[in-house]
C-alpha cells in the first residue's frame, strides 16, 4: 500500500461506476479512506464488498452510502454519514453524471432536466455540503469529472457537453472562492474503454458488425494523438494526483486524461 493520500478522507460520488469504482480503489491503494456514495443501495454494497480487501490492516477504511445528488437534503445527510463514518472529511470527488444522446432538436425536457440537474446543480449541491465538513477537517480539496465534450464539441451530445463545460466553469469559480483552505480542480476524461462514451455510439453507427472492443481500437488509431482509448484507471490517476500533496499548488485546473483528442 503506498502513502501518496494518507490521512485524507474521500467521498466518491458515482463511486459503484466504472470511473468511480477505480477512483475508489486508487484512494485506498495509496493510503486514503473512501466512502462510496451512489443512487444504488445495492451497487453501493457490491463496491464496498469488492473495495473491503484494499483497505488492508485498518490503515484506511471503507464506507458507503446512497444519496440522490439531486436532492439537497439527500446530500446533506449523505456527507454528515460520511464524516461520521470516515471520522472527518476533507476531499469529495464529484463524479456522478448522466447522458442521454440525442439530437438537439430531439431532446425533451424530461431529458434536458435529467443531464443538467445531476451534472451541474448535483456538483454544486455535493460541494455545498462537503464545504464546511472540509473546511472542518482542516482544508482539502473538490476535484469533479467533467469531460472531453465540455472542451470541444461532440454531435448527440449538446446538452451534456453543455453540462460538462459548465463544471470546469464552476471549478474554476470554486477554486477562487475556496482558496485558501480548499483546492479545486476538474478531470475531462476522454474516450473510457470501461464504459463506452462517445465512440460506443460512433462503432452502432459505423459498424455493427464489428466487436465493440475491435472498434473501439480502430477508432483511437484514427482519432486519439496517442492511438489508444483511456482507461477508468487512467482517469484515477488524475484524481489521486490532484488530491494528493503532489497537486498542493495546483487549483482551478482542467486536466485532459484523453490521449490529446483536446490539447489546450
């Protein structure tokens, strides 16, 4: 087990997802204790049991709770849980998200309301709650997923890249408003192997007949600067980094993990 987050205490949101999942692993490799937070009671459960072996010898300790990142007191009591649990608090992972590809002219507003409530107002809620339990705990750090379609534009996925690019946004007013006590930066993932993301949709429309898998590869050679997809381990990386002492200098940062696909 390495020491790159000891003493820090995490809630991953979106925590039983690909991403999420990772993140929360990567936390207690390097030493950190997690509190894993999804919609799911079961899969929250399931990420526990499959996260309880990296916790080792007491060192770090795993968690887990449900909350509805749409509901001001669901997260309110889902942060105070954690704090008890985790004996403090003092970084949050803002990684709950939701799509739903479509056309603009195509998106209803049950839609529109669904992407924009979790992505965006979720974030802000999460990070009012999580404040002053940092802020309590002695400072930290917020680090939320964005996304590659936040930076650059992506067809059938407006409304979401709209979401995304207001979350680097709000990092970056955050990391302003926060400083000192508490850093904040965003992750814009690229193209994730572990759930699909945009080049799903391109491989139905391009070829169907061809594995996912198969695709997916040909996809980054054609597009990705460094020929590949990325990984949900790859974008823990970038999490552990920027809640880790390494990244103390670091806020109102947008860091690509996309293999170049966006270059800024």
């Amino acid at each position: 087990m390495g020491e790159r987050l000891k003493g820090v205490k995490a809630v991953v949101t979106g925590g039983a997802g690909a991403i999420g999942l990772a993140t929360a692993r990567a936390f207690l490799r390097e030493g950190g204790s997690v509190f894993v937070a999804d919609l799911d009671r079961g899969a929250v459960d399931e990420a526990v049991a499959s996260l309880a072996p990296e916790a080792g010898a007491g060192v770090a300790e795993v968690a887990g709770g449900t909350a509805d990142v749409r509901s001001p007191a669901e997260v309110r009591a889902l942060m105070r849980d954690a704090a008890s649990r985790l004996d403090g608090l003092n970084a949050l992972i803002n990684n709950a998200g939701a799509n739903v590809r479509s056309l603009l002219v195509d998106y209803s507003e049950a839609d529109i309301d669904l992407i924009l409530d979790v992505n965006v107002k979720g974030v802000v809620l999460c990070s009012q709650a999580a404040v002053p339990l940092i802020r309590e705990s002695g400072g930290g750090s917020i680090t939320s997923t964005s996304s590659q379609a936040g930076r650059r534009g992506w067809d059938h996925s407006t409304v979401y890249g709209a979401s995304k690019a207001a979350v680097v946004g709000l990092s970056r007013a955050m990391a302003v408003e926060l400083a000192p006590e508490i850093r904040v930066n965003s992750i814009c993932p690229g193209h994730v192997r572990d759930i699909g993301m945009a080049w799903r949709t391109f491989g139905q429309r391009k070829a169907e007949t061809e594995t996912m898998e198969a695709f997916g590869d040909a996809f980054a050679r054609e597009h990705v600067p460094l020929k590949r997809l990325q990984t949900a381990d790859d974008i823990a990386a970038g999490f552990v980094f920027l809640t880790s002492g390494e990244a103390r200098e670091i806020t109102g940062a947008s860091l690509n993990i996309g293999g170049g696909v966006f270059m800024d």
